[in-house]
C-alpha cells in the first residue's frame, strides 16, 4: 500500500532510512509536536511536548506564550539531534499553529506583553454584539461569520487593556507570528495568509489588510504583521549545525490536510482534535457559504488556493468533560465499547465554549434528554460521540446549500480511531468516508509545504505519499436518524431556554 512508512520503533529515536528530510512542528493547544519526514516519504522521528492546561476564568482562556515558546524549541531540538545523530541533514522546517489565538508583544525585542488569548477565549462578546449591524459588509469583506473566536475582538480588547505607555512599538499579531519572530529572531513580524484570516481583518479577496475591517472594529492604527504566503522562506533558525531555513508557515487545520494529501478542488477532511473542523477544498477561487468560513488552504508567490470550513468548538474538549466532569469513564480506551453498547435513545447537546458552524450562539448550554431508568453511562458517552457526526452534518448541509459537494471526505485526528464515530459519521452523512492512519496530520502538513517550497515535492507527490485508510461505507441506520431529528429538536429548545 502506498504511504508513509513507519517503524512501531520510531518514537524518541531516528531511523537510518534516508540522508535529507524536513520536520514539521504543530503547536496545538494542549502540546507541541514535531516529525521529521524523510524526503521518500518516511517518518524518521517524532516527538510531542505537552503543555499545562491553560487558565481559565469564565470567558476567559489563556496560556503562556513562554511555555508556549520553551515546547516548540524543546521539539524541535529533540527532532534535529535525533535526525543529524544518525546522519540525517535537515533542508527546511514547516511551522503548523493554532488559529485565532494571539497576543500583543513588542516587535523590536520580541516580549511579549500579554499572555496568549486562546481561540476559545469569548471576552470580546459584547464588542462582537455591538457589531451586529456590520455583519454583512464583515463576512463579505473577511469571509467570516461575526463571532468572538476569531483574533479581531480579542486585538480589540488587548488594545483597550494595554497601558497607554505601553502602546508604542508594539505589535498585534498571532500565536503563529509570534513563534516566526522568536524562532527566526526576525525584526519585522510577518504572518501568512491561513493566519492572518483567521484575525477577521484580512480582506479574503485581496489577501492583504482591509481598512474598513480595521475601522469597524475600532482597530484603526495598530500595527499588524506583513502578510506573506503560506510556503515562503521566513527566515533561518539557528541551531548547533547551523542555519535550518523556515520554509511554511500555516494554520493546523490547513496544515492538516495537506499532511492527509488532500490538496485536489473538492477533496475534504474532517478532523477531529480539540475542537472538530470539516474542511472542503474549493479550488484557486473562495467560496462563500453562509455560516461558513471562506479561507486560504496554502499559498506561495504565484498561487493561491482556498477551503470552506466548518468547525465544532468542543470535541475532545467534550469527551474531556465527559470524563472528569461527569465521570463517565476513566480511561479513554472504555469510549468506542461504551458507543456500541448503548441501548436507549438519549440524546446530548454540548455547547461548551458555546457552538460553531453554522450556528454560532457562543453563550448556548450543554443539555441532555431521554434518560430512563434503563439508561446507563454507555448511553450518555454515545449521546455525546454522536453529537459530534451531528454538527458535522448540519456543516455537510451549510456546503451543500453553496452548491458544494465533497467528492472525498478523509476523517483524521485522534478520535477518529473511534470505530463507532468513523461509523456513524458515514451513516449520517449517507456516503462513504475515509479513515487515516497518517500520525500527527498537521506536522506532517507542515513538513510537506516546507518541502513545496524547497522545490523537493510537487502536490502531486504529496498526494502519492499521503496515507490510504480504511474506506467506511456509510449505512442506513434509522436509529441514528431518530436520534438527529431528536438532537436537533434538544438544540431548538436549549435555545429557547437560554433566551436566546
């Protein structure tokens, strides 16, 4: 089968398979990861660094830019020692990052001078409310929907926030611009095309800073970080054997799908991590789609090609919850056998960190309905799996309403190993999906466009390379069905409880 080779021996050392290769890192909310992916597709190395949770105080949620920075440089240590000790040379490195999350730092000594405000983090609800009457021109202009997750209402806020004696040199930009900065020991902050959109204040279509989204948030001034393709020499990091180029810089989910070779016009992915993502490519030309995200899937000098997103806010986050919230479980490992041993009906609503596409009600609760007396643990960690496919397909919905339907869909991410997720999700979604066994998508995607850039791999090798999983037929299953109807009919009400 083609795809990547991978020794069950490979973590924490190197394997002697290939002279040349290129490590990709993905700095995630809950860890940093790096693999080093020799140039005839092999996985010589990886390694991941996991981060302390991160603070939380009502809508607020942020972590560390420091600890931040220590796990990304720790990875990437570990990663060149282990290739360069059995001889392995290093040609470029690919950085893949969390979006939205951002800070403000000075630009000319690279301090930061506020923590991390995470993607998830909603503070700037009641600024995004007072915009209500701009959303059109904003989801015109961005190809965003209006919502508090995005960077341009957590800028607002760290602006007003900020000293005024502290005002002068900073800059406003992304974890990811951050991270180029420190790592390359830039003077100018840059960021690339994937990140900069997710601030709500690129002009989808131009591809560059948009002043009437600067006015409209109140932004007009800040300093923001150039604006650069995805694949793009950023800079060198300096290391013990010398000089390794920066060559891609991206965001995870984007990165994601060129790690699971998904490159081509109508291809998608669902990926499942943190949060959920259901990505579709749309060619060399955006797309919109209302209660969707238009973006850049990757870019370099000469082109530019774009994706349709939809994203569920809480999904391991959910499972998380499930566990040590409500102790449902106690290992990981009890979820799929829970799933297939469900008997009764019930149905769970999870709206933690409120929910994304294409809904977007930050403030929702988390409900659950159909409880009975027969009812057991196994039934609510099933409600809350099955709650996941469900969002996933009122995203399949929202494209589908665009004209846009995925010729392939690829689930990756931890719980897609879930063999009672990968299957209800096709069930669902009435049609054949997917699975991946690619390890670590979004380092992988980070390391391929390294390799684009450096002119080793075309979109067609990538493709050849990429992992082919195990195909899931999708079924009818009218039990799930009924268990949709009922689940949207929960969201209905929740609503209505919540006075929203």
């Amino acid at each position: 089968m083609p795809g990547y080779e991978r020794d069950s021996t490979n973590r924490g050392k190197a394997c002697r398979m290939s002279q040349a290769c290129f490590i990709g890192i993905d700095q995630g909310s809950s860890a940093t990861k790096a693999v080093a992916l020799g140039t005839a597709g092999k996985i010589l190395f990886q390694t991941r660094k996991d981060l302390p949770p991160p603070f939380r105080d009502g809508p607020r949620v942020e972590q560390d830019p420091g600890e931040i920075l220590m796990s990304v440089r720790e990875a990437l240590d570990e990663a060149l020692r282990a290739v360069r000790g059995s001889g392995i040379s290093v040609l470029g490195i690919g950085l893949s990052c969390q979006r939205s999350s951002c800070l403000v730092w000075r630009e000319s000594t690279g301090e930061p001078l506020s923590p991390v405000v995470s993607w998830r983090d909603t503070r700037g609800l009641d600024h995004v409310r007072r915009l209500a009457g701009l959303e059109p021109l904003i989801f015109k202009l961005s190809g965003l929907p209006l919502t508090p997750y995005y960077s341009a209402s957590k800028f607002r806020w760290l602006r007003d926030d900020l000293a005024a004696e502290k005002q002068a040199g900073v800059v406003y930009g992304t974890l990811s611009s951050f991270l180029v900065q420190k790592l390359t020991g830039n003077k100018q902050a840059v960021i690339d095309h994937t990140n900069a959109a997710r601030t709500q204040l690129m002009n989808i279509h131009t591809l560059s800073w948009d002043g009437e989204l600067l006015d409209a948030f109140g932004l007009t001034g800040i300093r923001l970080p150039e604006i650069r393709p995805t694949a793009h020499k950023y800079g060198d990091l300096a290391t013990a054997a010398g000089a390794v180029p920066l060559l891609a810089s991206l965001g995870d989910q984007q990165a994601s799908l060129l790690g699971l070779g998904v490159l081509a016009k109508g291809d998608a992915g669902i990926n499942y991590g943190t949060g959920g993502f259901f990505l579709l490519n749309t060619g060399t030309m955006p797309v919109p789609a209302q209660g969707l995200m238009t973006s850049v899937h990757y870019s370099n000098e000469t082109e530019r090609h774009y994706l349709l997103e939809g994203s569920v806010n809480a999904v391991g986050e959910a499972l998380e919850w499930a566990r040590s919230g409500l102790g449902l479980f106690r290992e990981y490992a009890e979820v799929d056998d829970l799933c297939w041993k469900a008997a009764t009906d019930v149905v769970a609503f999870v709206g933690l960190n409120g929910i994304g596409a294409p809904h977007w009600e930050a403030n929702i609760s988390s409900s659950m309905h159909g409880l009975a007396a027969k009812s057991t643990r196994a039934d609510m960690v099933r409600a809350v799996v099955e709650g996941f496919a469900f969002f996933m397909k009122d995203i399949a919905e929202a494209m589908q309403a665009a004209g846009m339907e995925p010729a392939s869909i690829t689930l990756s991410g931890g719980l897609s190993s879930l063999s009672y997720l990968a299957q209800i999700q096709a069930d669902v979604l009435r049609r054949d999906v997917r699975t991946s066994p690619a390890p670590e998508a979004s380092a992988l995607g980070a390391a391929f466009l390294a390799g684009m850039q450096h002119g080793t791999w075309s979109g067609d090798d990538i493709a050849g390379m990429a992992t082919q999983g195990e195909i899931v037929h999708g079924e009818a299953n009218p039990g799930l069905e009924r268990r949709r109807r009922r689940w949207k009919e929960l969201h209905r009400m929740t609503r209505e409880l919540d006075g929203m």
